[in-house]
C-alpha cells in the first residue's frame, strides 16, 4: 500500500525570487540530510512557473509503507520541511493531509498530524 502527504499554498501574490530561492534551499536540505533507510522519492514541489488560481506552492510527496512506525516517522520528517517552508511564505492559506487525512498547522509544532480527538471532530462536521 502507498502513502504520501499532499500540500499546497494559495495567496495573491505569487512567489518573490527569494522565497523562490530560500524554498528550494530548504527543499535540498531535507532531501540531502534523509536519515532513513528507504526513501521511496524527495519531497516534491510542483512546477512554480504554473501559478494560477492563487497557488503559489504545492506538492506531494510518497511514503514508505513498511511498517507504521517507519512511516510515521518518515512522514514527520517531511512535515518539518514543510513546516520550514510554511514559516517561510507568510500571508498563504495552508492545506496538508496525509492521504485523506487533514493535518494540523500548530503555531507552537508546526505541521503534525491530528490526535483521535480533532480526527473524530472533523470527522462529525
């Protein structure tokens, strides 16, 4: 079975140069740093030159899927990139799932995913 985490940020304006540039710095840190054994592709970024209806990031990214401990952690691995990257481009609306699940911008940890409790809410509303 696989996973991945999907994200996408929407503001008016578009990328500057330098979030450009800082983005994809963060990006190759991650990507070069992988402390894992299996790692089925980097973190993904979408082609910023197609920047329409207010998109200015978005990607995905697949998961390893041997064993849930290994995911898990692989997952929040990434969730810290993109945390870094949320920081990054200020003003944007933020929307993360992993899978079908939507995960949680927490100011103080940033990207994490959401305890039984904000998942049972969210799945009554």
């Amino acid at each position: 079975m696989s996973y991945a985490l999907y994200y996408k940020a929407t503001r008016k304006q578009s990328l500057t140069e330098q979030e450009k540039i800082i983005t994809k710095k963060i990006i190759e840190k991650y990507c070069s740093k992988y402390p894992f054994k299996r790692k089925v592709e980097d973190f993904c970024m979408y082609d910023e030159n197609e920047y329409q209806d207010n998109i200015i990031f978005s990607g995905s990214t697949k998961l390893p899927g041997n064993g849930p401990k290994t995911l898990f952690e692989v997952a929040n691995y990434w969730l810290e990139c993109l945390t870094e990257i949320t920081k990054l481009l200020v003003n944007a609306e933020w929307n993360a799932t992993f899978d079908d699940v939507e995960l949680v911008l927490d100011a103080d940890e940033g990207w994490r995913f959401p305890t039984d409790e904000e998942y049972k809410k969210r799945q009554s509303d």
